[in-house]
C-alpha cells in the first residue's frame, strides 16, 4: 500500500477509468481531492466518525474555494481562446500546473490532519466515500467506478 495520500492519489488516478469517473464526480460538485482522500482512508482502515468528516471538510473547503476553483475556473474560461492564441496557450498550461500543484497541496493538508487518525480500525471504514460525496453523487455511477477502482487497486497492493 502506499504510505502517503499523494503517491495513492497518483496511483488510483492513473487506473483505467478514475479521471472520467473523478471528472464526472467534480461535475456534480464533488470535491475530487476528498474523495481521493476517501479512498486513502478506506485503504488504510481508518473508521469513518463525524468528526473525522467535519475535519477534512474545514481543510478542504477553503483551500478549494480560494485557491484551486479561481485557478480552476481561469483555465477552463481560457480554454476557447487559448486554442488560438499562441501566447496563451503556454499561460493556460502554466495555469494546469498551478492548479495540479495546488491540489497536491491541498492533499498534503489533508494527510497531515488525517495521519494520526488510528489505522487498521475495526469499526466501519466502508462509508467515506459516500460521506464525503455531495448528495447528488452518492449513488452516481462516477462514485461506484471510483470505489470499484479503489478497491481493485487495494487489492493489487495487497496481491490478492
């Protein structure tokens, strides 16, 4: 298993599947880093408690909202024009890589909260993804392909 929530993060991302699946969940309004942070946890057997919840959601929901949405939302209002502008479409790239170095920070905040958290629980650990999805996504389709992925990578990690 991988040790920190980013090389997981990575990991599971690179899966067949998971960008769409991510994308389709941001979409709906989900917070992809949560939930990458979900599958972490769940992998890590950390049991799923409310105030657990409420603490990833006090460090992810900020640093999303001032920092990578504005970033987010530049690029993407970009993305027409730099097609054929040649001197924007380097900034626009340079944009991406604020924005992916963004995300992985908020990535490091959220395994620095979530790192003494006791691992190896036998309480629940099967619920933080649908507790950290918006509602609208708990029984989308994007969610089950993340779990399915998450779990297949679990598995191989595991060498089952």
């Amino acid at each position: 298993m991988h040790t920190d929530l980013w090389n997981h993060a990575l990991a599971l991302y690179a899966r067949p599947g998971v960008e769409a699946a991510c994308l389709d969940l941001q979409a709906l309004g989900g917070d992809v880093c949560l939930l990458l942070c979900a599958t972490w946890l769940q992998a890590r057997g950390v049991a799923v408690r409310d105030e657990y919840l409420q603490a990833l959601r006090e460090v992810a929901e900020p640093w999303q909202r001032e920092v990578v949405s504005p970033l987010r939302n530049l690029r993407q209002q970009w993305r027409a024009a730099a097609q054929g502008d040649a001197q924007l479409a380097p900034l626009r790239e340079q944009l991406k890589g604020l924005e992916l170095q963004a995300e992985k920070a908020l990535l490091t905040r959220l395994q620095e909260r979530a790192w003494q958290w006791p691992a190896g629980s036998h309480e629940p650990t099967s619920d933080w993804l649908s507790r950290l999805a918006p509602d609208q996504a708990r029984h989308h389709d994007a969610l089950i392909r993340l779990r399915v992925a998450a779990a297949a990578l679990q598995d191989a990690e595991d060498g089952v």
